[in-house]
C-alpha cells in the first residue's frame, strides 16, 4: 500500500461504521484512502469482529470473510459502488 491519505468511508459503510463504534468496536486504523483494492478506495479497520449484522447487508456491500494471515483481518465489507472496504478482527486460523 502506497502512503495512506486521511478519507472518510462512503455513506454506506460510514454508517455500518458508526453502529460499530455505538456498540463498543475500535479503529484500528482510521479511514485513510489506499487506492487499493480499486482506484480510489479508502480503508479502514476495526479492532474486534462485528457487532452487527454484516453478514445480511443489503447492495451494494458484500460480506466477506478473509481469514487469512497475510492481510491481517477476519471479516470485510466492500461496498461495489464506490470500492471501499471496512474490515474487522484477527484472523483465525483453523476456523472459518
Ligand atoms: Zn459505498
């Protein structure tokens, strides 16, 4: 990832965002724009699973898990239209 630039998360994920940090989740990191993994996407990541509801989120978010080392976090949302991810947890390995 290239040098991170302060950025606010799209209206979508911005409010999975706030009901997170309502119910007690952290920002690991704050919504910074990557450019990755789309061209103008902005990332950011929680501390703790999440708390709400991820996993029936209505489009353009999709639900993901990413349990996977290399990156560093278990779940994700990525919103289709505007290419920003919201990710959350430590991976586990051995568990899906
Ligand atoms: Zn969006």
């Amino acid at each position: 990832m290239r040098t991170p630039t302060p950025a606010s998360l799209c209206p979508e994920l911005a409010r999975v965002l706030s009901t997170e940090l309502r119910r007690g989740n952290v920002l690991a990191r704050q919504p910074e724009r990557t450019d990755w993994p789309a061209r103008g996407s902005v990332f950011a990541s929680l501390r703790h699973d999440f708390r709400s509801d991820v996993r029936h989120v209505p489009t353009p978010l999709r639900h993901g898990l990413c349990n996977d080392p290399h990156y560093g976090w278990y779940e994700e949302l990525y919103c289709e239209e505007h290419g920003h991810l919201l990710v959350a947890g430590s991976p586990r390995l051995g568990k899906t």
